[in-house]
C-alpha cells in the first residue's frame, strides 16, 4: 500500500434549513434516489410522543425509506449534543456499511455542528461531507410556516397538547415538552381544566395561544437561518443553498404548479450536485490519522 494513503473517505450528505423549508422532503427524496438512509438531527422529533406538534414525517411520507433517531427517546428524556453526536456518528456507520448512503437532516443546528466538529472535528476530518441548505425569503418563509401551524390544528394539536399536559407545574424545560406548541397552550389548557373560564374567554385564550405558537415558530426560523449561515462560513464546510423561494410564492398564489416548480429549481439542481458529489473522487484519509498513531 502506497504510504500516506489508506482509503477514500467515505461520503455523507447533510440536509440543512429552517423550520418549514422542506428538509424531510428533501431528504427522503435523496434517500430514495441515492439509496440513503435519513439520520434525524432535530433535538424534539428524537424524542416519542406529540407527532403533530413535533411534525413528525409519516410512516406515508417516509416512503420505505429508513430512519434513525427518530421518536427513539422518552418524551421527558435528556438528551445532550455530545450524546446526539455518539448516537448519529453510530448511525451514520451503519448506513455506510450496509453500502448505503447517510442522509443527515434537521433543523438542530447545534446538534449537527456537534456531530461535525465535536471530538476534535473527527467526524469531518473522517468523511467526505456535502451540506444542502433548503432556504427562502423570510417573509414567504413565515407565510408558509403559519399555514402548516394552521393545518396543525386542523389535524389535532390541541388534543395532542391536552393529552400530553400535565397540570399546572408541567415543565417545559427538558424532553419533548421544549417543542414549540406545548409550553404556548399552558394558559389554555389550565383554564380549561379549572373551569373557571367561560366559552368566550376559552376561546380568545386559544387563539392568543396559536398566534405565539406562530410568532416563536417565525423566531425559531430566524435563529436556524442565522446559524447555519454562520456555520457555512467554517472552514471545510461545503454548504450549497437551494432557494425555495419561488415553491412558496407559487403556493402563496394558489398556483397548481408548485409541485413541478419544486421539482425544477430544487429537486432537478440538488439531485445533479448530489450525483456529481457522489461520483467525484473521495478524498483520502492520511495512513497516521487512520491508524491512530504518531
């Protein structure tokens, strides 16, 4: 064997973006395309429980493609960035040995720059890495996040919360009580419970509590863009944007077309920067580094 050399590294494509930006579509689509498996890195949906609130992608919408880290903890479990980063690196190792390709996604900013540069940055020193950042224009952005926490009470949030309450010293600071959409029906859910409160204020209290789920689902946007705009400026960090921009503003003029937009300007680019990563020459690992020696 040449001496300096041991390997090609082997490649991981992570799937970047704010809430609401189209991640988990994105990454079963390049799952199912390049034979990949999906790594979830969203510090809530790892946990069970609250599958609206948490908006978990259905067993429909993963389309046979595997997922780890996904609803695998107690709902009131900790779970740390050092420990999502032993966790994910595990799975990622299995994928790639079972040939397949690791499609890491989530809106966990702090988890995936764990997973990367954590450990002295072994898990970038050790892979080839292509970063996909799903982004749009924020007032479109939070046009579109407002919909979905719409649809989300049209699909059962507010049993999903009531269900999972419980009483008024529930803490929402660990587990998957953080998720946005549980600690904002705290008010209503211990009025209601009470019974002090008549049908008209229940119902103004409802509505105060949609609209701050909507206004910290627009802050949590923001913050996740910041971050990851931030973390495309580190050093071996090849981070693509992919504007989805014009999916929402097609879908904010009730265009049919939305889909067939999606597929042009976003599928169509990132399916081809995909390929041409996948079949470009790895990089190669140095035989001390691989060896663990000095």
């Amino acid at each position: 064997m040449e001496h300096g050399v041991v390997a090609g590294k082997p490649k991981v494509v992570f799937v970047l973006g704010a809430t609401a930006t189209g991640k988990s579509k994105l990454a079963i689509a390049l799952a199912e395309r390049f034979n990949g498996e999906v790594i979830n890195a969203d510090k809530i949906q790892v946990h069970d429980g609250v599958p609206i609130i948490t908006n978990k992608v259905t067993e429909e919408e993963k389309a046979g493609v595997p997922h780890h880290l996904l609803g695998v903890l107690h709902p009131d479990a900790d779970f740390t960035a050092e420990e999502f980063r032993r966790e994910a690196a595990g799975a990622v190792a299995r994928v790639l040995s079972a040939g397949r390709l690791p499609v890491v996604a989530g809106g966990s900013n702090t988890y995936i720059e764990e997973l990367v540069e954590g450990d002295g940055a072994a898990f970038r020193l050790a892979h080839d890495v292509l970063y996909l950042w799903v982004d749009a224009e924020q007032e479109l952005l939070e046009w579109y996040a407002e919909l979905r926490v719409d649809a989300m009470v049209a699909r059962g949030l507010v049993d999903e919360a009531r269900a999972a309450f419980n009483g008024a010293g529930t803490d929402y600071t660990r587990g998957v009580r953080r998720a946005i959409g549980l600690p904002e029906m705290h008010a209503y859910l211990v009025a209601e419970r009470e019974g002090g409160a008549g049908p008209a204020e229940l119902a103004a209290m409802l509505e105060r509590a949609v609209h701050e789920i909507k206004e910290n689902t627009f802050r949590l946007a923001r913050a996740q863009a910041e971050k990851i705009q931030r973390l495309s400026e580190l050093e071996g960090w090849d981070v693509r944007r992919l504007d989805v921009t014009p999916v929402f503003a097609r879908k904010a003029d009730g265009a049919a077309c939305h889909e067939q937009t999606w597929k042009t300007l976003v599928w169509e680019p990132c399916e081809k920067m995909v390929k041409d990563f996948l079949e470009a020459p790895a990089a190669v690992i140095p035989a001390v580094a691989a060896a663990g020696t000095i």
